[in-house]
C-alpha cells in the first residue's frame, strides 16, 4: 500500500472517530439525465410523388415547377405538424390527366397549385377541421371536407370566398 493511501486513511478513520467527516466517499449519481422519447419520423411529400411521373409525358412549365415546391413545402409543414403520415393521392395534373379525373378546366392541379392527400380514415381532414388555424398558418386552403370521401384536397391559390375551408363550386 502507498505511503500517501496509509496517510489519508489514518486521518479518515480519525475525523471519523471525532464525527467530522464519514469515512464513504459520497456516491456520485452516474445517470445521464432522462431522454425525451424520440418523436416519429414523418414521411414527406416529395417532388416526384407529386409530379407522379407525369413530368416524363409531359413538359412541366418552370411556373409550375415552381407552384409545386412552394406547394409541398407548405404541405409538408402542416403533415409534420400534424404528426399524420400521407400520400399523394393526386398530384400535377396536365390536361389530360385533370380531364380522367373529372377534373375543373380551372383545377388547381392544372398549375401544381394543389395537391390530394389519401384519407381514407378521415384523421387528416378531422385534424384540420379541429385545427384550423393552421390553414392560414401555412397559408393553405382546404376544400370542404364533406365533398372529399377518401382523401383532403389542399391548395395554395386563393379561393374567390377568401375562406379557407371553401365548397368546390
């Protein structure tokens, strides 16, 4: 045993013995603080599931290209809000493909100004009636859900009403 060891137990065991001090050194608390339970990964929109390769048949405009970054970043930002997983149900529409889906000739996925998300559970179009300030927290509008049996359409044009859950007519 080192010299220097022999000495510090002698005067431990005498402070000891007087009541000055414990001879235990102190337990240190060697947990790591707790951990917040890591939130989900949310899936995301993507550019190519929104153009749903349609942008192989079809020339898509810069304008659009455009319409529909800004589109899926305002999208994406009400899904990881949301905390609800989704995906395209229907996205960039060209005419012919807006005309298959009966589509309006003035449909906002014309001009990848809107997007439709597939709900068949309804928890997507329950969450943004519940909370709808997030419509115009994303600057977004929604038609109205009663028109929309299995998934939420969203856009970023405007709505002649200026309401943010609009009628589709």
């Amino acid at each position: 045993m080192g010299f220097l060891k022999k000495i510090m137990e002698f005067f431990a065991e005498l402070f000891a013995k007087k009541g000055k001090i414990t001879t235990t050194m102190p337990q240190t608390d060697t947990k790591t603080a707790p951990v917040a339970p890591k939130q989900p990964t949310i899936r995301l929109i993507t550019l190519s599931e929104y153009l749903m390769d349609r942008d192989t048949e079809y020339k898509l405009a810069p304008e659009f290209k455009n319409n529909a970054l800004v589109l899926l970043e305002k999208v994406n930002k009400l899904i990881q809000k949301s905390g609800i997983e989704r995906s395209v149900n229907s996205g960039w529409r060209p005419t012919y493909y807006n005309n298959l889906a009966g589509g309006s000739r003035k449909s906002a996925h014309l001009s990848c100004e809107a997007i439709d998300l597939k709900d068949s559970d309804d928890k997507m179009k329950t969450w943004i009636m519940e909370n709808q300030e997030v419509l115009e927290e994303f600057d977004l509008y929604l038609e109205d859900p009663r028109y929309t049996d299995t998934w939420v359409h969203l856009q970023t044009r405007a709505v002649g009403s200026g309401r943010r859950v609009f009628i589709p007519y």
